[in-house]
C-alpha cells in the first residue's frame, strides 16, 4: 500500500528561534558513533566540526582526543607508501568501507548512503492539509520526522506480505522492505549520569532515534542557528526601516493635499 506520512514531532531546532539542544547532539553522537558508524559514512565532517560553536560544542581537548582514538589512511610519504597515522582534529570522519563496492558486497547489495546530509536528503513535501502546517515549518523538520519514524519503523510485516531475501519490513520506508536490519535496541547506548545517577535521557530506541536525528540535522545544517539569528536580525532592521520610511514620506509630503 501507500507508504504512511511520519508522525510530526516537535524538534528544539524547529521554528524561527529554533536552537540545537547541545546534550542531545552529544548523546546522537554517542548513538551514531557505537551504533550507526559501522555502516554509514559521515564523510562531509571533521572532528573539530564537533567543537564548534551552534553544534555538540566538545571541548576541544575531548575532540583531540577523540581524534587520536581513529586511525586514517595518509600518505603516500618519501618513499611513496601509505600508512596509517592516528586522527587529528582536522581529519573528516574515516568511512567504514573502502568504497561503495565494498559497501554494498557487506549488506546485501545495497550501499548505506553517508549519512551527513541524511535528514535533508529525506526532506519531502506533503499534500493538503499538512501543508498548511508546513508553512510554519522547515522542509528539513518533515526529514527529521522521515528519520526518527524510519528508525522506530521496524515491525512484523503484516499478514500475506513477503519480505525477499536480505530485506527487512519497515513502516515507514517507502515500499517497505529495507536492506538496513533494524539498528537499536533499548538499552544498547549508554547515556551519560545526571546528579542523582540517572541516565540523562531514556536508554529506548524512540530516545536513540530522535538524539541521532537532532545530531544528524546538526551534520546536515552546521549553521542552522546562524541563520535563524540572521533572519531574525533581518526581520527586525526592515521593521526599523519601515517605522522610519513612513515618517520620512510623511514630512517629504506634508506640504500637498
Ligand atoms: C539506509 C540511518 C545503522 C545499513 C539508511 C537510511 C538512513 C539510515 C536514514 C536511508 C533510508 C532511506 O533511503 O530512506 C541509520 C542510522 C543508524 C543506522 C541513524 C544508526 C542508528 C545502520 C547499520 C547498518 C545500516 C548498523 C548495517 C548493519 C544500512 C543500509 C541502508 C541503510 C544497507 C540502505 C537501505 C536500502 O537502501 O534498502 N540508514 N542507519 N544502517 N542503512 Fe542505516
């Protein structure tokens, strides 16, 4: 049947004061790199990306470290060699196979897209009455909802339906059958303690899912809450200027009728 339109969910970044919720980039992180990373690419970031101010904001020494913690392929060197060396803030994000051959041999045919401008790429466009909505939204903000519902889509496939070889049923994914095996678990991504030692958020797959997605739209759009502040500073100067514009008509044109 028709693939099912993704519940709406409300997102920090959404609306035009929108911010990231830098504990919840830090906890997708986490997701992404013990759980995602093994298949999917982040090929467009670097690790000081992670410092950087709008984003999981890392210290920078926590960013050091992490880099030092990969190893990336260099080289060639005097002698003309390759070799590995440990990571340094600069490096991008080493892929998890040598190319798109290697990637689609290890699942079944079918390569797991880099997942760097993931909730971007998913953006979509809905009919009536959502897009009455969606003037108050963000395209990226329906892609966010794509991703999260996608990844909690996992379900039986209803009676009389076969899932071919490999595949696997998902609610969401437009004509159901995925090549990618349902990724999370509850409790699979520990999350950092709060005060009274408790995790910071709910260790269930729904939590996983909108923590890498709020991340994944960080990696997707670095500069979101720049602009949001630009657009907002816009908004406010051409308000100025129209309060003055209208006094200036009004003088230049006191003298007629
Ligand atoms: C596809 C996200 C973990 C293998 C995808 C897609 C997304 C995604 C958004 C694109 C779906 C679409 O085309 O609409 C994630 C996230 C993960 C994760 C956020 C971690 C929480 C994994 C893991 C594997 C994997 C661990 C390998 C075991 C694949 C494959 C595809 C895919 C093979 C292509 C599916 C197809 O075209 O049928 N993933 N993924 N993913 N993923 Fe993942």
């Amino acid at each position: 049947g028709e693939t099912p339109v993704p519940p709406q969910l409300k997102w920090s970044f959404q609306g035009p004061f929108g911010k990231f919720d830098r504990a919840q980039l830090q906890r997708g992180f986490k997701v992404y790199r013990e759980v995602c990373a093994s298949c999917h690419g982040l090929s467009y970031v670097s690790f000081r990306n992670l410092s950087q101010p709008g984003g999981p904001e890392f210290s920078e020494a926590q960013v050091r470290a992490l880099a030092a913690e990969y190893k990336i392929q260099d080289g060639p060197n005097e002698a003309g060699d390759m070799f590995e060396r440990p990571g340094r803030a600069a490096d991008r994000f080493p892929s998890p196979f040598p190319n798109e051959n290697a990637a689609a041999a290890a699942n079944g045919g079918k390569a797991p897209p880099d997942l760097s401008l993931m909730p971007k790429a998913r953006t979509y466009e809905r009919g009536f009455p959502w897009f009455i909505i969606d003037v108050f939204r963000q395209y990226s903000e329906n892609g966010a909802d794509y991703v999260t519902a996608l990844l909690n889509g996992y379900e039986e496939a209803p009676q009389g339906f076969t899932v071919p070889e490999g595949g696997h049923y998902n609610h969401y994914y437009p004509g159901h059958v995925i090549a990618m095996p349902k990724p999370l678990s509850d409790g699979q991504v520990e999350y950092p303690k709060n005060e009274a030692g408790q995790p910071q958020a709910p260790e269930t797959v729904d939590q996983y899912a909108r923590d890498v997605t709020a991340f994944l739209t960080w990696t997707a759009e670095p500069h979101l809450e720049a602009r949001k502040r630009l657009g907002f500073q816009a908004m406010l100067f051409l308000l100025v200027l129209s309060v003055l514009l209208y006094f200036t008509k009004k003088k230049i044109w006191a003298r007629v009728g």
